[in-house]
C-alpha cells in the first residue's frame, strides 16, 4: 500500500503537471463573425479559423494571459486593432497565425520574448515593421502586396526561414541580411528585384529567386559554404562568368534558366547532385563534364529549338575517368529539341530509372537493351 509521503508526492506531481497543461478552444469552421464568451481565461491554444471574424480587437484578448497560440486563418479579418497582442498582456505567446485573411496593415510585435512563428501569408499587406523578437525563427509574409523586405528594427538573432515569396519587391536595401544572421531559408521567387547581394551569411543553405527580373546573378561578397539549393530561373540574366559557382562550393542543387541565356558550362560544381537547366534558349547542349558523372537528376525543361545533339565530348569530356554517371536516376529533356538521343548516353547511366522525352522532336529514343541486363 502506499505510503502517505508516497501519496503526496504523486498529487504535487499531478498538481504540477495539471498547471503546466495546455487548455485548447477550438472553434473552428462555425461561421463566428466575434470571439465566443465561452472561451476560458486560461487558454494557451485559441484556434478559430475558418469562421467570419472581421476584427480584433483590445477586449477580445486581453483576458488571456496563458496565450501560447493564436490561430485565427482563413476568416475574413481586416484589421487587428493595436495592443491587442501584446507582450505584457500576452508574454507566452509563442506562434500567430494570421494567413488567409484581408488584412492591409498588423501591428508591430515587439518585445515578444516567446514568439517563434508568425504567419501572414495570403493576406493584403504592403508594408510590415517588427520590434525586439529575439527567439523568432520562422516568418512567412508570402502572398502579400508587400514592395519592400519586413522591417525590423533590430537584429533578429535567430530567425532562420524568411518566406516574402509573390510580392511586388523591387529593392533590397544595403546591409539588410546583417540583421538575419542565423538565416538558413530565403524565398523571394516571383518579386520584382533586378539585383541582390549576399554578405558573409555563415548558415544560409536555401536561396529561392526565381520569377524576379534579376539582370544581373546573386552576388556574393565572400565564399558560402553553407549554401546547399539556389534556385535562380525566370530571370532576365543573359551570362554566367567563369569561377562564378566557386563562391557557393557545396552547392548540390541548382535550379537555372533565363530566356536570355544561350549557354551553360558547369564548372566548379563537382559535388552537384541535381540540376535542372531551364526556360533558357541554349544554341548547344550545355558543357556538363565538370559535374555529370556525379549527378543524381539531370533535367533540361524548356530550353529551346536550336540546342543540338546530346554530345559525348560535352558530357564527359576528355578525362581517362570511366565514361559513366552510377548514381543518376532521372533524365529529363522536356520541351528541348535535342534530337536522337545517341545509344551511348544510355549506356552511361545503368541505374536510370526515370526518362523524360516529351516534347524533344527526338525521332529516335537510345537502345536499352544493354540497361535492362
């Protein structure tokens, strides 16, 4: 039986964990157009999306000081009153969840020390400003009428995935990644920049810049290691200078294409397991004897009429090496015009699971006999 001391151990146990627990409202999907009454004093998690609400007001939150999130999406919000999220009111919070909703402006968050996401997408934003947050790590403003970066009025030490993807950014200011530096994920596809530069970004592995007008490539004012995925197509740069991949070493994933571009040569990418050349005008296969044997994806998607055979000398080159890419399983050559594929380039990939020749005017596909041995 137990003992008495036993006993009262397990009840402040109880007791402690009963206080530590999480209290969920969900109301979700009801057609609310206000905060229900029956919401608790001590929610932590306040989930109602998919209803009517159109404001946020002062009142609506103040009473709830154990708030850890917020999720308010897909209602029909177009304004979030000032002070209603609030840092002394509201110092648990630890998400907001604000996406698919109608609002123009939001108030700053500042001085939050628990907030880690905010998520804003799918809204009418132009501009957006943020105060002290020194745990915040993941902000999406995607889907936005945003033309320029979020403000923020001091460093962010730990924000790693910025997510301002189909806005009407035109500019970026100088020395605006100083105040990133943890960042690890950077979308900003489908905004309207010409020009970006990069500094000494020790963590950034994830750059997305496809759908902007850059005329000119990313440039990066010192070596980045880190930098694992750039996906940089859609774009209007007409050249890729020699040693220019030098500056991203480890890159192992390149997404490229500009309708300008008539040329590819993969140069210093040795260890690049995927590349997709697209939306490009090449006038002959791209140079790929840097990079082919050890590709794991090659695809050319809609890379234009005029650019020739599949040539040997610009696959492998003239290395003694073993003419053979072991490790390739997809070949892609969609809405490029390269011809018969010669019997050879086949026979170099014997782990090919994956072949793509739609729309190539390819009269002839390679003998796959010696594959399926």
């Amino acid at each position: 039986m137990p003992s008495k001391l036993h006993l009262s151990l397990l009840f402040l146990l109880r007791l402690a964990m009963d206080s530590n627990s999480a209290v969920t409202f969900q109301h979700v999907n009801r057609g609310a157009t206000e905060f229900p009454s029956s919401i608790p004093d001590a929610v932590t998690d306040l989930l109602l999306g998919r209803n009517k609400l159109t404001r946020v007001t002062v009142p609506d939150l103040s009473r709830f000081s154990s708030l850890v999130r917020l999720a308010l999406a897909n209602n029909e919000l177009v304004e979030v009153e000032d002070g209603a999220l609030n840092s002394t009111t509201h110092p648990s919070l630890d998400r907001v969840i604000f996406n698919n909703n109608q609002l123009s402006s939001f108030p700053r968050l500042d001085g939050f020390d628990s907030l880690r996401i905010v998520n804003l997408a799918y809204n009418k934003l132009t501009t957006i400003s943020f105060g002290k947050l020194d745990n915040l790590k993941w902000l999406h403003l995607d889907w936005n009428q945003l033309t320029a970066m979020p403000d923020f009025a001091v460093t962010m030490p730990s924000l790693r995935d910025i997510d301002v993807r189909n806005n009407n950014i035109s500019f970026m200011p100088d020395g605006y990644f100083h105040k990133t530096p943890a960042l690890q994920k950077l979308q900003l596809h489908f905004n309207t920049l010409t020009s970006i530069h990069f500094p000494n970004m020790t963590r950034l592995t994830f750059i997305h810049l496809n759908g902007n007008p850059l005329t000119s490539l990313p440039v990066f004012t010192s070596t980045l290691p880190s930098v694992l995925r750039l996906v940089v197509f859609d774009t209007s740069i007409s050249s890729i200078p020699q040693g220019y991949f030098e500056q991203v070493p480890n890159l192992n994933h390149l997404r490229f294409g500009s309708h300008l571009l008539t040329d590819f040569t993969c140069h210093e990418l040795p260890g690049l397991v995927k590349l997709v050349l697209s939306d490009s005008n090449f006038t002959r296969f791209p140079n790929l004897t840097a990079c082919f044997r050890n590709l794991q994806k090659l695809s050319l998607l809609n890379c234009g009429t005029n650019i020739g055979p599949v040539r040997e000398d610009l696959v492998f080159g003239s290395s003694p090496e073993p003419k053979v890419a072991i490790n390739l399983h997809t070949l892609q050559f969609t809405g490029t015009h390269v011809g018969d594929l010669p019997d050879w380039l086949l026979h170099a990939v014997p782990n090919l699971t994956i072949l793509s020749v739609a729309t190539t005017q390819s009269t002839r596909l390679p003998d796959l006999s010696r594959n399926a041995q």
